[in-house]
C-alpha cells in the first residue's frame, strides 16, 4: 500500500507537470502528446487507487472474520466447558454411588439441552449469536433466556431487528446499573411470550441495584421508543426488578 502511494503521487505530480507544460508549448502536436499522457497518468492513478482501497476493504474483511472466528471458538470452549462439568458431576455421583442423585441430574441436563435447542430455533442469526456470545464474555451479568417451547421470532409482523435492539437495550442498561462487586454478578432472566396481537418480553433482575439511575435509563429508552415498545409492568423491590415490555405487531 506504500508502494502505491508513492506511485500516486508522481503520477499526480506528472500530471500536473503536464498541465502546465500545456500553457507554454504552441505545437498541436506536443499538446495531444500531452494531453494522450495526462489522461494515461490519471488513468492509472485512479485505477492505483481502486487497488488502495480494494485492498483495504479485503483487509477490513480478513480482521472480521478473524474477529469472528475467535467468537465462534470462545462458544465452543465454553460449550465444552459445561459438558465436561456436567460430565465430571455424574462420574462423581457414579464413584460415590450416589445412584439417587443420578435421576434429577440428568433431567436437568435434559432440560438444558432443550433449551440450547429452542434457543438455536428462535429464527434470527444475529440475535442467537447476541445470546451465545453475552453468556461468554459477561463477567457482572449472568444473563438467561427461559425457552419452554421453540418459537419463530422471524415469522412475527415487527419491524426487522427491533426485537435484538430492545434486548441488547434493556440488557445493557441493567448491565451498566447494577452493583455487583469484584467476583460478584447479578442474574437477567428473559421469558418471550407471544400473543395474538404482540410479544411480550419479560425480564427480571436478581442482585444489587442502583435504583434511581436504572429507572431513569430504562423511562429514557421507553420514550425514545415510545412507537416501537410499550411497558406493561414493573415492579421495583430491594434486589428484584421485574419489567415487562411490549412489542404490538405491525398488521
């Protein structure tokens, strides 16, 4: 990319070179020569240019993928991590022949898995990835979606995205507002309940809080979006914070 820079600007230099050569020769046949080496010289520059800047977008794409790939990877390892703890506590009930703990446990990694299943089903790339990745790289916030039955999100009647942008939302203002300490997190939970003539996003905090500022945040995005989402509860108490929001589909 240096290299064409350089290239530029003699060209350019040249050109202009060119130009002025122009005023001071009389000959018809020197000014086409010029003119003829204007153009070319303009010509490859711009076309050195288009290479600069192609160039730079192939390079722009190369660190998104990368960028990409590391995420996908972070999932996976964290996937792994959950599969061998899962696995080392039934080893463990197994050594201890603690058979009567064996039941429950299982159900519950049955249930996990359903869950990992309705989450995968929920129709929006972007916003599936959102949920992967919250769960790796968040320290503060524990944040959990509750998927009883597998849902469609893509076939409801809302605008494109506004389902991730009000999440992303809500959950960053809980994120920014809560007062958990060093090694301490709070725990967002999500239920989606889709109704006849909306959805309803119900969320519900557990752990310290800074009341006044997260109220006055989530009352800021609620009139900033009073035509896209609706509140249709909350309830505000020493470590809970219960908010419902709805989302009226567009007919």
């Amino acid at each position: 990319m240096k290299r064409a820079g350089s290239a530029q600007v003699y060209l350019l230099a040249f050109v202009l070179l060119g130009l002025t050569g122009m005023m001071f020769v009389e000959s018809w046949i020197v000014r086409g020569a010029v003119v003829i080496i204007v153009v070319v010289c303009g010509y490859t520059a711009f076309k050195l240019e288009t290479s600069r800047v192609e160039e730079k977008w192939t390079q722009i794409l190369h660190e998104q993928e990368h960028t990409s790939q590391k995420k996908l990877i972070q999932v996976m390892n964290r996937l792994r991590h959950d599969w061998m703890n899962d696995t080392q506590i039934l080893f463990g009930y197994i050594q201890l022949k603690k058979f009567d703990n064996l039941q429950p446990y299982m159900e519950k990694i049955k249930m996990n898995m359903q869950q990992e299943s309705n989450l995968s089903k929920l129709g929006l790339p972007s916003f599936i990835a959102f949920l992967l990745l919250f769960r790796v790289e968040s320290k503060s916030l524990e944040f959990v979606v509750e998927l009883d039955q597998e849902m469609n999100l893509a076939e409801l009647p809302l605008p494109s995205g506004l389902i991730e942008r009000v999440v992303r939302q809500t959950v960053e203002c809980v994120q920014q507002h809560a007062a958990t300490g060093d090694g301490e997190s709070g725990t967002l939970s999500l239920e989606l309940d889709v109704q006849e003539d909306s959805l309803l996003l119900d969320f519900v905090y557990q752990g310290p809080y800074h009341r006044e500022q997260l109220e006055k945040a989530l009352n800021e995005r609620l009139r900033s979006n009073v035509h896209s989402f609706t509140l249709e509860h909350n309830d505000w108490q020493e470590e809970e914070v219960a908010v419902t929001l709805r989302l009226p589909f567009h007919t």
